[in-house]
C-alpha cells in the first residue's frame, strides 16, 4: 500500500515495535518502583571489541564517549588513553561506578573520563559526540527517541552485538572474524516537510523552487518544484547534517544537477554542479516553511 503525503509517494511501512515498558517491568518492576533500575546484566565487552568500536566510530581527540551501560568503565578508559578523547560512563550499580573510577585513575585518565549512578533513561545525552552501547534489543529500541531527541546531528552511535530494529543501521562491521557484529549510526539533521529554495545558476540567473522530502531516520525521499514543474529528486543521501540529491534537470536546460548541502536546523546551504557542460558551482539557499 502507499500513501500520497503532500509531493511524494512513499511507501507506507507497517511495523509493531517491542512492548518495552512491559519488558522493562520484568526485569525491575513496574513504573515508580523505589528499585534501581537494573537493565541489563553485566557482561565485558572483550577488550579486542573495545577497539574496533571505538575504531569503527572514528573516533578524534574532539569527541566525547558516552558508554551507556559502562561496566567497569574499559570503553571510555580506551577512548581517553588510546584517542585523548573525553568519556562519560554510565551505570545504575554503584559498586560499578567505583570499580570504574579505581580503573581510571590506574589508567591515569581521571582527567579526561567521569562515571555517573544513573539511569540510563534518566541521563541527559546532548554533550555526547559518540555513543556505545552494548546493552539488551529492548533496551536499545526503548532508547532510541531518547537518542534520536538529544543526540546533534552527525553524532556517532555503535551497538556491540544488538540493533534497534526498524531504526537500520548505516553500516554493519564483522569483528573477531565474523563472530561479534557491530552496528553503526550516524544520527540525521531533520530535513521533513517543505523548504522555499533559491538556486542560482551558472548564467548568475537565479530560480525560485520548492523542496519538499520525506523523512524516516535517515532514509530520505525528496521532490522538487520549479516553475509548476514538479520532478522527483534522485541520488537522495543523507549523512548527519550532509543532505545530497540530484536534480534531474537544471532550470529550464537538460543538464542534472548534483547538490550537496549542509542542513542547520530550519536553513540549508549547498552547491550543485552540473553533470556536464560548465563545470560551475550553483550556488542553494532554502528555508524549512513554518
């Protein structure tokens, strides 16, 4: 079945998420409970895991690694010896907290890590450039708005062993010889709904569109409007705050053209060159409507 939703024809994707309030009760009673809340069970990320994830996550001296879960803090320890990264650990044991902090100081990272006694639902997310995890499929699925709201675009997101289900991941990386997966995200600027476009072409004439896409994580389908014209865009890519896509025309020529932007909230700007002809850079402005 699909759906006509304002330019686009998308499909319409049926799907039943996991009852995770439910499976959550199971594990540390029900809502309001004076329990801490235990999500997962501690199992060590095998030290050679470790270093694939923070390799996998590309990881820079710029970044800071949050480790939902932390154990006994061997991620962000990695992350601050290993890259000069900063680190945030996270666990509702507080026997864990302190093996986490003893671990570091003989590391001698204590000034680059911190390790907090928290849920995992209740902490807040938004310093963090790069997020592991290696926790329970529900548990990944229940955080997932969580990391989707609080997470800048661009951020890094790598799962040991377990998806997030309808979310796919951007890649998949086989580790250990193929015997640990590992999943990876990049989160998505949000590009949903209609945008007021000015592209400039390379005569210096500039032309009036409207762009308008659709928007599920980061898959993006895409439409644009120029002069009554109305064309579905090609090539739609998106990667954090990168939106890329193909014009399959330029102006009232026969050229495509391939943009390239930079999504920052509610304003895109990019260029485009055309697939032939001169090998000028066309200038796009847009502005999400309100």
């Amino acid at each position: 079945m699909r759906a006509r939703v304002g330019l686009l024809t998308v499909p319409q994707v049926r799907w039943v998420p996991l009852p995770v309030e439910r499976e959550r009760a199971a594990w540390h009673g029900p809502p309001g409970a004076s329990r801490p809340v235990r999500d997962v069970p501690f199992v060590p990320t095998p030290e050679e895991v470790v270093d694939d994830m923070l390799g996998a996550a590309r990881l820079k001296e710029t970044d800071v690694v949050y480790d939902l879960g932390c154990g006994d803090g061997r991620i962000v320890i990695s992350a601050a010896k290993f890259f000069g990264a900063r680190g945030v650990g996270i666990d509702v044991d507080a026997d864990r907290i302190k093996s986490c902090e003893q671990n570091a100081a003989k590391a001698g990272v204590t000034g680059r890590v911190r390790f907090v006694q928290q849920d995992l639902f209740a902490a807040n997310l938004s310093e963090a450039t790069v997020v592991t995890l290696y926790l329970l499929p529900w548990v990944n699925v229940g955080l997932r708005p969580k990391l989707l709201k609080e997470l800048r675009p661009g951020s890094r997101i790598i799962s040991h062993a377990f998806s997030m289900k309808d979310w796919l991941p951007d890649r998949v990386v086989r580790v250990l010889s193929g015997k640990k997966i590992l999943y990876c995200w990049m989160v998505p600027a949000n590009v949903q709904g209609r945008w007021n476009c000015t592209l400039r072409l390379d005569d210096g004439r500039k032309r009036e569109a409207v762009l308008e896409f659709e928007q599920e994580y980061q898959m993006v389908m895409g439409a644009s409007r120029v002069k009554g014209r109305e064309v579905m865009l090609e090539q739609v890519k998106m990667e954090g705050r990168q939106l890329s896509f193909m014009l399959p025309y330029r102006g009232g020529g026969t050229s495509p053209v391939m943009y390239r932007c930079h999504v920052d909230g509610d304003v895109m700007r990019g260029s485009g060159r055309a697939a032939w002809g001169r090998a000028t850079e066309l200038e796009l402005r847009a502005r999400r409507k309100t």
